[in-house]
C-alpha cells in the first residue's frame, strides 16, 4: 500500500494522538504498530516504525533499542500514546497537529510551526 498523499489534522489529547483514517489504514496495513518515538527539533516528532521483520540481529533495530529511545505501540482505535519525556520538553499539551508520512517515518508538526510549513490559511 503507498502512503497517503498529504498532510492531516490529527488531535492530542491527554498525551495521545488520534491519528487520522488514512494514516491509521496505512499503518494497519504496513505493519506499523510499533514505533520509536523522538523529537526532530522543539516543534516536531519523528515516529519510526518497528516492523515484524525487524530483529536482534538487524544493527538499527539494535541501535534503537539500545539507545533506549521511548516507544508507543498503536491501538486498535488508532491512538497512540507520547511518553511524558518527550510531551514535555515538546510542550505538547491538549492541541492539534499535523501528519504526515515522510519517507520511512511519519512526522509530527506543532501548531506553532504550521503556517512556516505551508499548512496556514
């Protein structure tokens, strides 16, 4: 299946995410339950999946893991829940962002960084 084209509203709240139909199908239907959560910079998100093929033996999976980067599997309803060590310094909060999928990864942009993207009015 290829990603979505696009960008999509996505609503936080009490520290997860819902994400939006088309990103939830194509993550059900990719394989991407399962992601590595991280701060690009001070106003986005880098979700990286960890796919079923992945294993011990493959060095970025091992790397990840041992970098002990947070993690945050997808539930059935499409949320996905932001471990508190990156809401934070993020400033996430109760808000809506913007996703998008990005090459291997989905990516997360604040408000505050919508219109410098192109997403504003």
């Amino acid at each position: 299946m290829n990603p979505p084209p696009g960008t999509f509203l996505a609503k936080v709240r009490e520290g997860v995410i819902q994400l939006p139909p088309p990103l939830k199908r194509f993550c059900e239907a990719s394989g991407w339950t399962l992601f590595a959560v991280s701060m690009r910079d001070h106003s986005s998100l880098e979700l990286r999946p960890i796919l079923p093929d992945d294993n011990a033996a493959d060095p970025i999976v091992t790397d990840t893991l041992q970098d002990s980067l947070p993690y945050s599997s997808l539930s059935d309803e499409g949320k996905l829940w932001i471990p508190a060590s990156i809401r934070g310094p993020l400033r996430l909060g109760e808000q809506s962002v913007m996703m998008r999928i990005e090459g291997d990864v989905m990516a997360v942009y604040l408000r505050k960084v919508f219109e410098t993207l192109g997403f504003g009015p």
